[in-house]
C-alpha cells in the first residue's frame, strides 16, 4: 500500500519560518512601551518581595505574612533571583548586628563607596559563602521540603526558567529583559541601599551608624530609600516617619492587610515632647525618655549643638571655622567611631571653643546614661536628674532649655 505525503516545499518552509520568527520575536507582539512596562513591573514585584518578604517580615518580623503570599514572594525571588532567604536575611541581620565595623558585610566606611557601588552583589556572594555567618543569624528562616529540595540545591534553575520563559515570550528581546532583571537587584539593592543609603542623602535621627534617608519618596526600591529610619527603628514596618516621607512598601502592606494576608506586628514608636509642670524627671517621664533615646540624642543635636555650632562660627577665626565646618558630622558620633584626626581635630576647636566643648561632652554622657544596660530604673531615673542639674549649672541657654523639655516626652 502507498502512502502519500502531501507537504510541500512551501509547507516546510513555511514552518521553519513560523519558528525562526518565534524565536526571534516570541508569541507576544509588543510595542516597546509594552516592554518597558513590563519590565518595570517584573523588577518591581522582586523589590516587593524583597522589601516585604525577606526585609520587613523574615529577617526583622515587623510583619507576619499569611503562608499562600510568603510563599509566592520565597518562589518569586528563587524565579527572578536565585536568592536563598536564609543567606539574604543571616547577611542584613549581620550587617545590623556589626555596622559600620570591619565585620560589616558592606560598609562603604570600610569598603569604600566604589566598592560597595559596583561590587555590592560579590560582597553579597562572599559573605554568603561564610558558613558563621549563615548559621548564626539565620533563625526562623523556612526550612521545609521544598526550601531543602528545591530552592537550596537548585538555587540557580529559578533563573534559567526564567531565561528561557523570557524567549518564548519575547524572542531576542526577552534576553535583554532577562539582563535586566538579574542586574536591578545587585544594583539597586545591594549597591545602591547598602553604598549610597550609608553615603549620600539626609538623616532624620543621629543613629550609630551613617545610614542616610536617599530621599523623601521610597517608591523605585519599595521604600527602601529611607534607610536612616529603618536603622532608628529596624523593626518598625512603616518606613516614612515624617508627614512629607512616603513608603510605598507600607502601602503594599495596608494594601495585603486590607486583604487579610499580612499583619503588622510593629511600629516605631512616636514621641511626642510637650509641656510639664514636674520639677523633676518621674518614672513615666523615666520610660518615655528610654522607649525615645534616639530621638532624645537627636534632639539634642537638633536644639543644643547646632546653635551652639553656628554662634561659635560667627565669632571663630579663620582656621577655626574651617575645622567646624569639617566636623560637623564628627560631633554627632559616638566617640569610638571617631578617628584620630578628626579626635585632633576636635581638640583644636575645642581649645577655642569652650561652650560646644560642654555641649559635646554632655551629649556623649547623656546617650551613655540612655543606653547602659542593667541600671535599674530607679538608678536611672536619678541618673538622668543628676545630668540635668550638671547641664543647667553650665549657663548655656539652649541647654537649659533642652533640659527642661525633657520633662515634656511622652510616648503615644
């Protein structure tokens, strides 16, 4: 029996031409707008689930997160990623743990800023392959089978899918979008948030460390741009603490919360400073001043240093005010993060300065006081009496004045 095969030439060709243009342009027709679009919305979902997931609900439970959503965002970063959540949330619990010192994962003060910039995911990498470091900050990280059989052992198959998911949907350009999608984190998070979110940019709260809020609006990296506040408060939710800050990583929240898959466990507690009749500091006034140190030391910085800065520039030498100048980031660190220049610096300016010697003095022992450990409250609240007598004895205004306000913190 014959069997007859009707394809033609055309047919063949015809099919090979249909592939050749499906791996060239994929199964969507897109505009470029189209792929610009979806570009932004890919990276940006990986920033959310890197904010939300491994940021503010894993690594500081700020926010619990319902198990149908935590699991999208822990596949979503393996997809996009190959990123394990133990070793991205062990690495930031470190950095927190150690900043600012030679143990910091990524501290462009010890690093440097080029470095951190352009080398923050090989720094990742490095520290990642730190076995201490794994196993001692990464508690509470998932440890199910799919972590231990999948996510772990084949963290780079997540990737690949992705590459090759990227053709079929775009053809060529879906390479270029794949690029990009691996290089948005290494460079907006981990170059950018841990480089310039500790160089460049304004602080709200002197924190011992030298975060920096990159600008008012967090919205191109989830809210991570207000890096200065999370240090104030890690284990705060909401990241924007002032009426003019927006986070749009809490958005998401309220936004999953109105949806019941996430519950906010913490937020940064807001100090108010009000008016006292109290001749002296009380136990409840003793609580508020502790549960707001941060923002008592940046108060003071604020109301005492500052203008006792700016009135010993007006009358300063030459020399004098070019040394103020340069430290004016100096005064508002601890002392142990000081260098020997900059320590010789301050000598210099405060042997002509004698009042900002007192008020630097006095702040460094007033964040002392806040911070001791194991001073009963009893002890501390005559502790904190005591400085406030020594500060109103100096015959500086604005450090009575902001001796005084202490009587006024309230915590609501």
């Amino acid at each position: 029996m014959d069997i007859v095969f009707n394809v033609s030439y055309d047919d063949i060709n015809l099919k090979y031409t249909n592939m050749n243009d499906l791996l060239i342009n994929g199964i969507m027709d897109f505009t470029w707008i189209d792929y610009l679009i979806y570009t932004l919305t890919v990276t940006h979902i990986t920033i959310v689930a890197i904010t939300l997931y491994l940021h503010r609900g894993i690594c500081h439970s700020a926010i619990h997160i319902k198990p149908i959503l935590a699991h999208f965002f822990r596949f979503w970063l393996w997809l996009t990623t190959s990123m394990r959540t133990a070793d991205w949330v062990a690495i930031h619990r470190k950095h927190h743990a150690k900043v600012e010192t030679i143990d910091d994962p990524h501290s462009p003060a010890y690093y440097g800023i080029n470095t951190v910039l352009l080398r923050g995911a090989d720094l990742y990498h490095d520290e990642k392959n730190n076995p201490d470091t794994i196993e001692k900050y990464s508690q509470n990280c998932p440890n199910d089978w799919i972590e231990n059989n999948i996510y772990t052992p084949r963290s780079n198959l997540g990737i690949l899918i992705l590459f090759f998911f990227n053709i079929f949907l775009f053809g060529v350009v879906g390479i270029i979008i794949w690029a990009i999608q691996m290089a948005w984190t290494p460079i907006f998070a981990a170059g950018g948030i841990n480089g310039a979110g500790h160089y460049w940019g304004y602080r709200n709260y002197d924190t011992s460390d030298d975060s920096t809020n990159l600008g008012p609006l967090g919205i191109l990296i989830g809210g991570e741009e207000l890096h200065n506040n999370h240090h104030a408060f890690p284990t705060a939710a909401k990241f924007s603490l002032k009426p003019w800050e927006f986070d749009i990583g809490w958005f998401y929240i309220k936004v999953f919360s109105l949806l019941g898959q996430v519950n906010v466990k913490r937020l940064a507690p807001k100090t108010i400073v009000g008016s006292s009749l109290n001749e002296k500091l009380d136990s409840e006034i003793g609580y508020a001043l502790l549960r707001s140190k941060l923002t008592v030391i940046t108060n003071y910085t604020k109301n005492v240093l500052k203008p006792i800065m700016k009135n010993e520039t007006k009358n300063a030498s030459d020399d004098i005010k070019d040394l103020l100048n340069k430290s004016k980031s100096t005064l508002t660190r601890e002392p142990h993060r000081i260098s020997n220049q900059e320590t010789n610096r301050l000598g210099k300016i405060f042997d002509k300065c004698n009042s900002l010697k007192i008020a630097y003095q006095l702040k460094n022992k007033l964040f002392d006081i806040l911070h001791a450990r194991n001073l009963k409250h009893e002890n501390f609240i005559e502790t904190i009496n005591a400085w406030c007598i020594e500060a109103k004895s100096q015959g500086i205004d604005c450090l009575d004045d902001f001796s005084e306000s202490l009587k006024g913190y309230k915590v609501i």
